[in-house]
C-alpha cells in the first residue's frame, strides 16, 4: 500500500515538473520573441556580417552554417533558462507577471462598458 502511494505520488511530481517545463519553454519563447525583437535584429545583423565573412573563407554555404548557429544558440538558452527555473522549483502560477496563467483577470485592467449597467445582469 505505502509502496504504490510513494508510486503515485512520484508520478504526480514527475508529471508536474514536465509541465512547469513546458510551460516555462513556452513563456520564455514568446518572451524572446516579443520583448527581444531588438535582441533579434542585432543578432541578425551581426549574423548578416558573418555570413558574408565566413562566404569567402569557407566551402560551405555560410550563411546555413550561421543561421544555424544562431537558432541552436537561441532554442539552446531557451531550454537550459527554462530547465534551471523548473529545477530550482519555481512554479509559473507564483511569478507575478504571469497572472495570465491563473485565469484570473487583473483588477486593474479590468474593462467596464458604459453599457454594463444595462446588460451586465444578462450575462451573469
């Protein structure tokens, strides 16, 4: 009996921390993509740079060489940023800026309509 609660219980754990995973990936994907957008066109210019540098001192088609480079850098700092978060045990439900994830609206961005006197009773 105690061996299959200790089973369950291991389970649930193991379930929990793919999932914080999952989620972390997911969260500091869109991060670098939004809020890094100038992150990105710095490390495509420089990547332009390199590109044509690297044309003329490799065989190679150079610029499959460095875009290459530059998304494993990018996927590789998403995975180990997001696996170094679910190991230290932060669960995304207790960081305040991802509020979104509970499904509870802000109380300070909530919208009120000029209507809602009106039509608020209906929807409830």
């Amino acid at each position: 009996m105690e061996i299959a609660t200790r089973e369950n219980l291991t389970k649930s754990y193991s379930l929990e921390m793919v999932r914080n995973f999952l989620i972390w990936t997911f969260t500091l994907t869109v991060c670098l993509l939004v809020v890094g957008f100038p992150l990105i066109v710095l490390m495509v210019s420089i990547g332009a740079i390199m590109a044509i540098t690297l044309q003329s001192l490799l065989s190679v088609s150079a610029v499959l060489l460095v875009a290459a480079c530059l998304i494993g850098a990018n996927v590789l700092a998403v995975l180990v940023g997001a696996t170094i978060l679910t190991l230290k045990g932060v669960n995304p439900r207790d960081v305040s800026w991802l509020n979104w994830l509970n499904g509870e609206p802000d109380p300070l961005h909530t919208s009120i309509y000029a209507a809602c006197p009106l039509t608020c009773e209906f929807t409830k």
